[in-house]
C-alpha cells in the first residue's frame, strides 16, 4: 500500500477487494454523526463494494443491495437514516425530483452516492469525496476533504489510511 498526502486530499493504493472494504471500514465510525461521501470513478472500480463494506460496518445487518435500478436505498444506522444512491442510470438531476431528496439535507442523515455528477444541482454538497481508479491488478482511492466538518475527520482518515492494506 501507497499512501500520498496533501492537506485536503489523500491518494491510497488498494491492492484488492479486501483492501477496498477495509478502508470502507475504517471510515464509517466517522459517519456515525452523519455526512455526505460523493464516490466516483469508472464501471468495475468498486463504489458499490465500498459503500456495501461502509454500511455494514456501520451496522447495517440486512443484505446491502446495490440501488442501481432503484436509484435509493434506505437503512437505518445507529437512530440516523442512511442513503446510498447510484444516479448511474440517470440522465440528469431533473429526474430526481419524485425521490424526495430533501431527506438528504439533515446534518445527522449519512449519503453515499454514487455518479454524483449525474444528481448535480438536486444533492447536498459532500463532506468527503472518494474517487476510485484502476491501477494494475488493484485499485487507488483518492479522497477529497470537501467541508469543515470531514476537515474534523482528516487525523482519523490519515490514521486509517496507514492502516488500509496490513
């Protein structure tokens, strides 16, 4: 594992599957309170796999469906609602509107989204933003601080990515 650093951004090499999930892991008990992670990145680079490792470690005990045809699915974690959209199937945020995205909005609510990009305009402004790529037989996760509040989470995303991969 490859770990690079500035001070909003971080670049973590994800050698497999198992290491995706870890650093999913680590993560969740920051977004106990709540908050918002934009995942981005290419078909096959593991957004879903990483937003199901996040939701279970976060508690979530029935089976993590991926809501690629249903563009929501809602948990509960800890008393708070949890979102995971895939907006892959969309066209543009106009599409969005009979969802009820308004939900999304409360500080402690936690929202995974996946294809961000295509909810532009109807999504609250993320937190934190991960963005997988291929690299070799493995994976890069770069993640982004987009608010004060996961500025908060930057010692615990640091830590844990020096963790991610042993």
């Amino acid at each position: 594992m490859v770990v690079a650093e500035s001070a909003r951004s971080l670049a973590i090499t994800l050698p497999n599957e198992a290491a995706t999930a870890a650093l999913a892991e680590h993560l969740a008990p920051a977004l106990f309170d709540g908050g918002v992670v934009y995942l981005r990145g290419e078909l096959g680079t593991g957004k879903t796999t990483f937003a199901r490792a996040l939701l279970r470690a976060m508690g979530v005990g029935e089976r993590v469906k991926s809501p690629t045809y249903s563009l929501l699915e809602r948990y509960s974690v800890n008393g708070h609602d949890a979102f995971h959209l895939d907006l892959y199937r969309i066209v543009g945020a106009g599409e969005l509107e009979w969802l009820g995205l308004d939900e999304l909005d409360a500080p402690e609510t936690i929202v995974l989204v996946e294809w961000p990009e295509r909810g532009r305009g109807a999504l609250p402004k993320p937190d934190l933003e991960i963005t997988l790529d291929h690299e070799g037989q493995g994976r890069s996760a770069y993640l982004t601080i987009a608010s004060p509040r996961a500025g908060l989470w930057i010692d615990d995303i640091q830590a844990m990515a020096a963790r991610v991969g042993k």
